[in-house]
C-alpha cells in the first residue's frame, strides 16, 4: 500500500509542486490533504507555467489521477477558474480525473469578509494571513457550523443553509467588525451556480484512495504551507489553520497509518517566509537580493498567492531538524540550489544560542524563536552556473559540500537536488 507523502520542512514555498510533478511521473494518484487556495504550487513544463492553488499540480500529468481530500477547505470561484486554465492548457480535467471529498469545507465570500475584518482589526498585531478566508472558514469547521461540499449535491439543504451562514455572518460583521452586512440573495444564487458545475466531481475521496492502494496503486499525498506554519507544531499564533504536517496526510486524506511507504521533506536550500513572525535567520543585505531575485521570473521569491516578496535567510538546520523529527522525514529533496551559485561564501545555521547555552533544537518547539541567536557555520561558495548540471560528479566541489553538511547535521539523506525551475533541472541520487 505505497503513500508517499510530499512536505515542506519550512515556512512553505519549498517547491513542494515541482517535486510533486516529478515523483506524479511514477505514481498513479496525486491528493491534496490540507490547506486552501492560500497555497500555491507553481509547475513549469517547457514554456507552460502552472500554478495551482488548490487542484494537485501533478493533474499536469495524463495518467494521473487527482483527490482533494476531507483535511482541505475549497473556495468553488477558485476550483472553476483552475479547472478552466488546466482544459484551455490541453490538461483533461473532469470528474473521472478529479474528485473532491463530500467532507471538505467551503470557503464562502463571507469568509472572505470576515478575514479581511479580522485581520484589520488586529492592527499592529495582524498575522499576515492571505485574506483567502482560510482562517475563518476552519473556524467554523472546528465550531460544527460549516458547509460541507455535500450540500452542493443538494439544492434543498444547501439553500437554507447558506441563508443561515450568510446571516451569521453578516451579524458578526456588523456587531463585532462595525464592518458593511454582505447582500443575502445574490451569494446564495451564485453559490447555487458554483454547485451545478462541481457537484459531478465530490465523491468520497477517502474510499477512493484506500481502494486504489489496496490494489497496489501508488498515492502521492501533496501538501500545502509548510511545517513551521502547522497549528500546532509551527510558529504559533504565525501559523496556517491546519495541520501540513506528515500526521496532517492521514486525516486530511482519512487514511490510515499502515499505508506510508516514504515521508520526502522538501527543503529549500535557504530560508523564505511570507507574513509575520520570527525568522532567526533573516537577512536584509545584498546576499537577501540575490536570493529573492527582482521578481521579473516566476520562479523569483514573491508568493505565489499574494505576489508579497519573501522574507529571505540562510538555512537553519535548528529548524530542519525539528521538522524532521515532528514528520518522521525519510529523505530530503533539496530545491534551488542553483540559486546560491555567485555567493563568495553561503552560511548554515547550525545552533541556536542562549543564555550562555546552545541548542540544537529549539527546547519548546518554534514558538519563542526571539530569544535565540542563530550560530553559523561559513563554508566556501561556487561562482560555476549549475543549471545543466544532472549528475552528482557535475557539480561543483563546494556545492557538494554544501550538501554533505546538510545531510550530516540533520542525519537524512539527500536524495533529490534541484538546480533550475524546468522540470528536467533535477539531479537523482540513489
């Protein structure tokens, strides 16, 4: 029963899709388990450039079939605009392809609304949330008064109850945010429109994919954020409003443990972060421009979602370690290596420092990373371009090093290195 289940070991944005392109060229199904139209996985194939904020990016590929799973939350307006790019692209999107779990929730605009109240009335204290209505729309999950995907496939309970959700929340707006009620009767035909288009595709994901890997069929299980963003193991309050954690795959997904063959955790070869929050490594000089690049490729720092330009850093090992531990990370895929090419000299976090003591993890997990000092390590950069590269002899001595630290601090292997945005910029290693 092989599930390989794709995370991301940071703050997100570690190249999660194209990893998922590469390992959907071998697999059967690709499931998304968590997250919403927050995410964004950006796949490029020749001169075509994929991104996709909630269909699985390894759609991209004929054979392959795509799940989105119970543990993810759906804003339909999103879900139709991607199934309409991916049809004008030449990709087959329909329901024989794609399904969608009954228990996955629905974003709605007034979860949108209410994101966008609560996060101006934060003020100087806001997260940094996308403004997708990810957060709110998770609230009511938890609160037992969410609107399920089911109800799509029924006009007569789904009408009175996007009645009563609209109302609610057009009396918290008000009374709570002072903020402008939403107009009733509209939302609620055009979300009887979204219906009569997705409903032929929600089905029960979860029977779906137990079937499929009891006859052998290989799962792979994408993730959106990363680690560092999990309600409960991130950078807490910084974080995302699920669990994009190894764990998170088997009940986003409602599978059970028995099935997982490999955890890959995907690791950018430096640091990024979107939003607020601590960020030990942090960097703002020269070194923080050539990482990020200007933005005039896709493939440059800026989200994908939100087209804000990341925070840049160097790679802390402090907090690889702990995502491989809180995952149970088999192997890592190493992406952007190539961007590092042109440094004089790259630096790795290798401890934190405290109170005259040092630590290889942090104590209490990342919640109070202020009080840290990162301790580097220097080692020599490359100037060589290592875009061609495709074997591991091809690149250039200090970069092989490079990656030989990482593999001896945090005691995983190494074994997928990306050197470009194509798809076949790639070098495996057994």
């Amino acid at each position: 029963m092989p599930l390989d289940i794709i995370i991301g070991t940071q703050w997100g944005d570690e190249g999660k899709g194209r990893v998922v392109d590469l390992l959907a060229a071998q697999a059967d199904a690709v499931a998304r388990y968590s997250g919403g139209d927050n995410a964004g996985h950006t796949v490029t194939v020749g001169e075509k450039i994929f991104k996709l904020h909630l269909i699985p990016s390894g759609i991209v590929h004929p054979h392959t079939l795509a799940y989105i799973g119970n543990g993810v939350v759906v804003n339909p307006a999103t879900l139709l605009s991607e199934i309409e790019q991916l049809q004008q692209a030449g990709v087959a999107v329909h329901p024989e392809r794609l399904s969608i779990s009954y228990a996955a929730h629905l974003i709605t605009a007034g979860h949108l609304a209410l994101d966008r109240a609560q996060e101006a009335a934060r003020g100087a204290a806001k997260i940094g949330t996308t403004l997708r209505g990810i957060g709110p729309t998770y609230t009511d999950k938890v609160a037992r008064r969410g609107l399920r995907m089911e109800l799509m496939r029924d006009e007569k309970r789904f009408t009175p109850a996007l009645r009563e959700h609209f109302e609610t929340v057009n009396q918290t707006l008000q009374k709570l945010y002072q903020a402008e009620p939403l107009e009733v009767n509209p939302l609620i035909d055009q979300y009887l429109g979204y219906a009569q288009s997705i409903k032929p595709f929600i089905n029960d994901v979860s029977a779906q994919l137990s079937e499929a890997l009891a006859k052998g069929k290989r799962v792979l299980a994408e993730g959106a954020q990363g680690t560092l963003l999990d309600l409960d193991h991130g950078t807490y309050p910084f974080v995302t409003s699920s669990y994009p954690t190894a764990p998170g795959a088997l009940l986003g997904l409602g599978l059970g443990a028995a099935c997982v063959d490999r955890v890959i955790g995907v690791t950018k070869a430096f640091q990024t972060r979107v939003g607020a929050g601590p960020f030990p490594t942090e960097v703002f000089d020269q070194t923080a421009e050539h990482l990020r690049g200007s933005g005039a490729n896709p493939w440059d720092e800026f989200g994908t979602t939100t087209g804000r330009p990341r925070r840049i850093g160097w790679l802390d090992l402090v907090l690889l370690r702990y995502a491989i531990r809180v995952n149970g990370v088999s192997e890592i895929a190493l992406t952007k290596l190539d961007i590092l090419s042109g440094l004089q000299e790259v630096k790795l976090c290798i401890a934190y420092q405290a109170n005259d003591q040092s630590y290889p993890i942090p104590p209490f997990g990342p919640t109070q990373l202020e009080s840290y000092t990162p301790v580097y390590k220097t080692l020599p950069g490359w100037n060589e371009p290592i875009r061609s590269c495709r074997r591991w002899e091809d690149l250039p001595l200090n970069a092989r090093q490079y990656i030989r630290e990482i593999e001896t601090a945090v005691q995983v292997p190494v074994r997928r290195i990306s050197v470009g945005p194509e798809r076949g910029d790639v070098i495996e290693l057994s």
